[in-house]
C-alpha cells in the first residue's frame, strides 16, 4: 500500500513579508454537489437478454423481469490561489474544493414482454421505482458525511503554505489517491440496500401477480 504524502502546513518565518499578502487570500472551502437524478426508460430488451444484462444481480434460476442501473459519478475540481515568498522558496495557497457527484442518469429497463399500459408493466415498473428511490435516499444520505469529512481534511482557519509550486501537485495526489477512493466506496455502499429489496419473497409476488400474467409469459 502506497504511503500518501500529505501536504505539510509550514509556517512562514515574519521576515518574509513585512505585510503578509497571504492573509488576502480566500480561506480553503470545500463545495459538495449533488446531482440531480435523471431517469430514463428502455423497453427494448427481452427478459431474456435483461437476465443477462444482470446476470450478476440475479438469483440463480431467476428471470430479471426489470432492472435499475446507475451511472456512478464522482469527481473532484479545484481552484488553488497562490502567492510566492520574495526568495522564491516558500508559497501560500488557499485550495478551494468542489467534489461532485451522484448516480446520473439512472436508466430503468422493463421487458419487452410486458407493453406499457398491462398490469404486469405496473407491477414491474413499481419494484423497479424502489430501486430508483433507493438510489436517492443513498445519495442524499451520504451528502453531509461527504462534505464532513472532507471539510475536516481540507477547511483550515488559514490558508496553507509549503515549498513554491507544490501545493496543487501534492493536492490532486492526494484527491485521486485518498479522497475520489473513499467517495466511489461511499456510493458503491447503495448495492447492499438494494439487493435487500430483490428477496425471494418480492420475486414471488411480482411474478404471481396479475392473474398470473406474468407467469405465463415466462412459460
């Protein structure tokens, strides 16, 4: 496991500046982003070919009738203002964080076997609006966690100073090697409340509903 390096918060001696200059610059902020959930349908797949379109969320012996897929997205910018020392050695920076993220779009599959309009659509669309809904309580769930946890890393009461033209280099390491990790950990979290709607029991009762219109279909 890589050791991460830490950008370390150096205190500037007084003589570098009779004035400090760094004392101008905006304090360090973190901005979390959530994004909106865009869903989309597609009703073009056979429930064949949705079993194995979801062949690893799938009970075994069991048809994918419908199914909700996320497109994960977690991304960090940042915005570093700096100003260097007279002697050229020493820098002060004020890094000014956005993290985005959220599952976008979300794209709900119902089969074709079942036409917009019949009961055994209804049924299926219904279960599969769960899953939309758990993808939203997830992501709304996580959104202070994230910016906590992120504001206690990054929000100092003064702006950060180090070696001249460091701090943006050590700041995006740090992102990509620690923080974009444990944001895709914390989203990837929402496959463990959605397997808990997908139960045998929920299985039974949708494909037993409608007067057994779906059962047959599956003949």
């Amino acid at each position: 496991m890589r050791a991460l390096t830490l950008l370390p918060l150096l205190a500037l001696s007084s003589s570098c500046w009779a004035v400090d200059p760094c004392d101008e610059l905006p304090k360090p902020s973190v901005t979390v982003k959530r994004l909106e959930e865009r869903i989309t349908y597609n009703t073009t797949y056979g429930y064949r070919s949705l079993t194995n379109l979801g062949a690893t969320l799938a009970r075994p012996g069991k048809q994918v009738l419908g199914l909700t897929r996320g497109n994960a997205i977690a991304k960090f910018t940042t915005n570093t203002a700096s100003l260097i020392d007279p002697s050229g050695r020493w820098e002060c920076a004020s890094p000014q964080i956005t993290l985005t993220f959220g599952f976008t779009p979300v794209t709900v599959y119902v089969a074709r076997e079942f036409p917009q309009g019949s009961c055994a659509y209804k049924e299926i669309h219904e279960h599969e609006m769960r899953h939309f809904k758990t993808y939203q309580d997830h992501m709304a769930g996580i959104e202070k966690t994230l910016n906590d946890t992120l504001a206690n890393r990054f929000v100092t009461a003064k702006v950060w100073r180090g070696p001249a033209g460091q701090t943006a280099a050590q700041l995006q390491r740090e992102l990509d090697e620690r923080w974009l990790p444990y944001v895709q950990r914390e989203i990837q979290k929402v496959e463990a409340a959605q397997a808990l709607i997908d139960t045998p029991e929920e299985y039974e009762r949708v494909t037993n509903s409608c007067d057994g219109e779906i059962r047959k279909r599956l003949r």
